[in-house]
C-alpha cells in the first residue's frame, strides 16, 4: 500500500500504451489520484495548474524530452523538491549521469515489472 493512496501522481509518456501500463501498476498499488501527460509541454502545464505528489516520466518525447522536463521541474521552488521517476529504454551511463546531475530521483529501464516500479516508488517516498 501507498503512504498515501491519495497521493497525486503525473504520468508522462507519448505513448498511450505505456501510460495505460503505468497508471494499471499505480492503481494496483494502491494509488487513486492518477493525472496522464503525453509529452514534457503538456506535463509542464499541468503541474503550473495543480501540485502533484510524484511524477514519473518518460525520457524520449516529442517537444521536451522527460530531461528537459526533469530541469524545468527543479528550477521551479514550487515543485524542485517533487520526487521524479525517469523511466526510459536505453541503459546507457552518459543518460543516467545526465539525469543525476539534474537531480532525478530514480531511474527505471524498460521493460520493468510492476514489482520494481513499486520498489522505486517506496524508495523516493521514503
């Protein structure tokens, strides 16, 4: 179970299928308030309109990268502290480092299971 089941997460992704498997695993986790984005923009437009708890984001979309959107988010005060799950298909160490240094809180590589998305949750929460 979720700290909190009323915890609003983001879900962005391009990818319609992707978001549905996501916020299927978030509800299975116990997770009810569940917001979808299809690209970084959108993503940023939402979160200027309401606070979200969690986000969990892709890294490779049209328009602004889940990166892009990872910079944009910590150099707002309002949501720099927002823990933020890059989720993305290339393990490839130059991304990882980049997405450290722009303070992501997890990283998960497709494909995943529910079990390790869950696992990444309770860490960034904790």
């Amino acid at each position: 179970m979720p700290a909190d089941p009323n915890m609003k997460v983001l879900v962005v992704d391009d990818f319609a299928t992707m978001r549905r498997i996501v916020k299927n695993i978030l509800t299975q986790l116990g997770y009810k308030s569940i917001v979808e984005a299809d690209d970084g923009t959108t993503a940023l437009d939402i979160l200027k309109q309401e606070k979200v708890d969690l986000i969990i984001s892709d890294w490779n979309m049209p328009k602004m990268t889940g990166l892009e959107l990872l910079k944009a988010v910590r150099a707002d005060a309002s949501m720099a502290t927002v823990p933020f799950i890059m989720v993305t298909a290339e393990a490839q160490q130059d991304n990882i480092i980049l997405a450290v240094k722009a303070k992501v809180s997890q990283y998960i590589v497709k494909p995943f299971t529910a079990e390790t998305l869950g696992e990444k949750i309770d860490k960034v929460l904790a």
